[in-house]
C-alpha cells in the first residue's frame, strides 16, 4: 500500500502522482467514477495497475488515497 | 559544427561509453539519448534519479545540501543550524548568491554558517544536549531571529539523536518556531530528496500555523515559490508580477522570511519556477487550501510573455489587461537587446549541465538570442523533468542525465559548442579546453537572469563570454603547433 495523490490535470484528465517515489503519470482509466462510488482500479499511462479502495466520489480534488499496486512498471 | 542527424548522435553516445566497464557501460547508457520529439514519455528512453556509478565523477549534491542549500538556507530570518560536524555548512552557506534584503547577522541569516561541529565525544554520547544549549546560545545572540531549522547532517541520522523531542521542548520554552529536519546526507541518491524532506518539513511544522488568524486578503494574492533570487532573479519577477496588478504575498526561499511562508496558504495562486525542488508543498497546498499552482519560467522575453499571459488566464480582465500593457510596455526594450546582441550570437551552440529548471528553462532565451541548444541535461532530475525538456529541445539533441566528468569533456569535444552553461565543477575543466563557460549556478556572479531586466543582463553576459578574445589563447604551449613556437622563439 502507498499513499498516492490524484489530481486534475491540465487538459481536463485525471493525473497520478506517487510522493515517495516521486511518479506522475495521467490516468488512462478509472473503474468507478459515478458521485456514489469512486475508486477501483486505475490504469496509468506507463502501464501501472493501482487498486484504490470505492469510495463515495471526493468533493474536489486533488485527493490522497491509499492505493494498493496490483501491475506494471515501478 | 554542422547538426548532427539522429544517428551520428547515436554514434556519439556509443563511442563516448565505449571506455566503460560492461557494467557500467550498461548503466551509463540508460541515462543518455538523442532527443525524439515525438515520444511523449521520457521514461521510455532515459533513465533518472538513479545512484551514479561508483567510480565516476558526478558533480551531484547530498540531501543535506538540497534542503539546507537550497530550500532553507535562503529564508532570511530562519537561522539554520548545520546539526553534526563542522564541514557538511561551508559548501551549502549561500554560495548561490542568493540576495536579501536585510542585515546579516541582527535580522537576516543566510550568510552565516551556524554548527553545532561535532566532536568525537558527541558521537559517542549523542548530541541533543549540545543542540539545546546551541539553541539557547542562539537566542541570546541573535535575539531578532523568527525561527530556527535543525539541518541534520549524515552523523545525527547514524547515532539515532531524537531532534524531534528537543526542537519540541525548545519551541515550547522560547516560543520560536524549531523545525528539525531529518535531511542526513545519505538519504536518496542526490540533493533531489533533500528537497523533498525539506518541503515535508515546512509542510509539518510551518505551513499552517496561522490557519486560524485573520489575513486581509484580496483577490490577487499570489506567491512565488522555487524563486532563489540568485544576483536579484525574484525581484525582476515581483516587479512585474505586481505590474500586472497582482500582489506578491510571499518569496519563499529568495529573500524570505517566515511570516510570508506562513501566509502563503491564503494566496489565490502558487508561482512556480523551480517545479523540482518546490512541487511537492505546491501539491500539498493544492490538496489542504485549494490552491491552484503554475510552472511559470521567467527567461528570455518570449517565455515572459507566455508565462505572463498565462498566469493572467488565472484571474480577472483586469489582470489580463495588465499582462498585456506590461509586454507591450516592455517589448521595445527587448527588440532592443535583441536587434543588438543577435547578430553576435546568431547560430552560435550551447550545451546546458545544472540542476532543477535551467537545462529547460533557460532554452527559450537563448532562442530568442537566435542561439541554439544542443545538449542538456540534470544532475538530480526526474523522469517528469525529462518530460518537459525533451519538448522544448530540437529533435536530435543529446540529453544526458547525471553526466559524468569524462562524458561531459568527450561530448564537447566532439560537439565543439560555442558556449557551455554549467556548474563550478566543470567550469574549470572547460576553461582549460578554451571553450567560452558561464557558470550557471550562482550566473558567474553576475544577475539577475529573470525577468525582463534580467534578460538585458542575460544576454551582454552571454555575449561578453561567447565573443571573448581570451578563449583562443587558451591553448597549452605543447599542444601548440611547431610553427608558431618557431615564431615566438624568432621573435
Ligand atoms: S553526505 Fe553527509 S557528511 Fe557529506 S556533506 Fe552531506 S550531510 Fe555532510
């Protein structure tokens, strides 16, 4: 489990960014993103596979999650 | 020198590793490429923030250095102890230049080194006392002071000495901000993470200590974040920044002080020109404050005019027109400095080697001299910082990351640039060779380099230097041809 960071990005998708490893990438697909449940599995840019625990969707971002690494690169 | 195509750069790289041992010719080889614009993700193609070879000359920093030197070292009223021996202080005390207004030694401390110089009997039985006792010092002598940062060196980290607990209690009893910072020298691969755990401790103990007070705010605070001030460089920022009719809240590490780092939560808008070594309390105030941040680069007067424009988009029509009349106020004065230092330096190449933002950054004005980058590279940089250079450079350039002594010299020699932009280590070396350097650290003490003040100062310096005479004369008097030795002996 890592802390991660997801946040908007400039072009209007959602970015990831992993503080201890120092890894920002774009989030290429997220399993839940509906205002009752958000989460799920993310696929990143570079391949990377993320598990974050559904939550109800955040009020805004960017948010801090804990995020399980399930595949891919790092 | 002719440009090269993609595949003599290629040559140039596998020739230039051909010297190292198989493994380290592996390793070294991840960490260099030619530059293909079209390939969106650096990662795919370099290798970075990686442990440097052993054996090799890195011109990197430790994590001490990047969060005493760097990010702490250059907010004024703080004083900053160097916390183990006495060495670790005297290669990290200002030696940027990073200027402040104030009066060293009363209320302002970034040129002083304060140690708590370890002794062997401090290893042996810890050092906490010494650090209590050197606090109290501190606060008789130097009673103006705002804060103090405990810097830890490598030997703090090793003996297990708990900062934490006396930065607690001695806060408590005189009533200053204390942050220990757990920055030892052997954390991480370079000064990059002492950044980092620099950020984390303004984040822990700083950032919001006056989240509750009132602050008269107005639409248009902002602050500039990652701006060192290296020969003046935030101020020509500020000035035009509140020109624009915005009002500059906080400098953070170049010419600050601890109340503006406390009152940053409430601006509207984080500025900032080194994303490397300032993202991460950006990233932390975007998540807790809402706080929007923008990578903004105040080099060359194009650049300018983007970034401005750019940071109006983030407010009102009033901001916006203000951005314009600012450009247009300054556009003559650069066409100026343009139409007479361009013909000079027209074509004339560069190879850039520092550190968090300039292998990019400075791109855009060199561009606007009508020179050209051929090779940059990082000594701490991560895949992210690729990223953006690899859009910024030509296609077919090198980019190399952690550069090694040798490599650096033999791409030189092969390149033949007409100007190198680099560090105090390489400075040197590349004196020797005859080839025109500006030390791109501290600006060869000269600046400031931003702003549109700056770019005056920017472009005569790179033109004093590129078209120096001395540079020919250079050459060691065996290298020197038969010929011209008969003729000095003739004479
Ligand atoms: S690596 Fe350790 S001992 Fe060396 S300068 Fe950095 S803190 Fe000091």
């Amino acid at each position: 489990m890592a802390n991660i960071m997801v946040r908007k990005s400039a072009d209007g998708g959602l970015s990831f960014y992993l503080p201890k490893r120092d890894i920002e990438d774009s989030i290429t697909s997220i399993e839940f993103d509906t205002p009752e449940k958000w989460g799920g599995e993310i696929r990143l840019g570079n391949g990377g596979v993320y598990f974050i625990d559904p939550i109800p969707a955040p009020a805004r971002l960017p948010i801090s999650v804990r995020a399980r690494r399930v595949d891919g690169v790092e | 020198m002719s440009e090269l195509t993609r595949e003599q750069a290629q040559a140039l790289i596998e020739e230039v590793l051909e010297v190292y041992p198989e493994k380290a010719k592996k390793d070294r080889a991840k960490h260099l490429m030619v530059n293909d614009k079209t390939i969106e993700q650096s990662k795919k193609c370099i290798t970075s923030n990686r442990k440097s070879v052993p054996g090799v000359m890195t011109q990197r920093g430790c994590a001490y250095a990047g969060s005493k030197g760097v990010v702490w070292g250059p907010i004024k009223d703080i004083i900053d102890i160097s916390h183990g021996p006495v060495g670790c202080g005297a290669y990290s005390r200002g030696g940027r230049r990073n200027y402040y207004a104030g009066t060293s030694g009363v209320d302002s401390f970034c040129d002083i080194n304060f140690t708590s110089d370890f002794q062997e009997k401090d290893i042996v039985f810890g050092g906490d006392k010494k650090l209590a006792k050197l606090i109290d010092e501190l606060e008789g002598l130097f009673p103006l002071s705002k804060g103090i940062s405990v810097q830890s060196e490598c030997p703090v980290g090793l003996i297990g000495d708990d900062i934490e607990a006396v930065a607690k209690k001695k806060q408590a009893e005189i009533g200053k901000v204390i942050v220990p910072v757990r920055c030892e020298g052997f954390r991480g691969v370079s000064q990059s993470l002492g950044h980092h755990i620099a950020n984390d401790a303004v984040r822990d103990w700083i950032i919001s200590n006056r989240d509750d007070k009132a602050f008269e705010s107005t639409p248009y605070d902002v602050a500039i974040l990652g701006d060192y001030n290296i020969g003046g460089d935030a101020w020509a920022s500020r000035i035009l920044l509140e020109e624009m009719g915005l009002r500059v809240v906080a400098q953070w590490s170049g010419d600050g002080t601890l109340a503006e780092m406390e009152n940053t939560p409430k601006v509207k808008l984080n500025l900032l020109h080194c994303y490397r070594s300032m993202n991460y309390i950006a990233r932390h105030m975007e998540e807790k404050y809402a706080i929007p941040w923008l990578e903004y680069n105040f080099f060359g007067p194009t650049k300018i005019a983007e970034s401005l424009r750019d940071i109006a988009s983030h407010f009102d029509d009033k901001i916006k027109e203000g951005a314009e009349r600012v450009i247009a106020k300054y556009t003559p004065a650069m066409n100026a400095i343009i139409a007479k230092y361009k013909p000079r330096l027209q074509g004339k190449k560069v190879m850039l080697y520092v550190g968090g933002l300039r292998p990019r950054h400075t791109i855009g004005a060199y561009e606007d001299l009508g020179m050209e980058v051929i090779g940059a590279g990082y000594e701490f940089a991560h895949n992210d910082d690729y990223d953006r250079t690899m859009k910024e450079m030509k296609d077919a350039t090198l980019i190399y990351d952690d550069v090694t002594g040798y490599e650096f010299e033999e791409f030189v020699r092969q390149l033949k640039p007409d100007l190198i932009g680099s560090g105090i280590k390489e400075k040197y070396a590349f004196h020797k060779m005859g080839v025109p350097f500006r030390q791109l650290h501290s600006w060869d003490y000269s600046g400031p380099y931003h702003g549109f003040d700056g770019f005056a100062v920017f472009a005569r310096d790179m033109d004093m230097t590129v078209n120096n005479p001395c540079w020919g004369m250079l050459k060691a008097p065996w290298l020197k041809e038969e010929e011209s030795t008969g003729e000095l002996k003739a004479a």
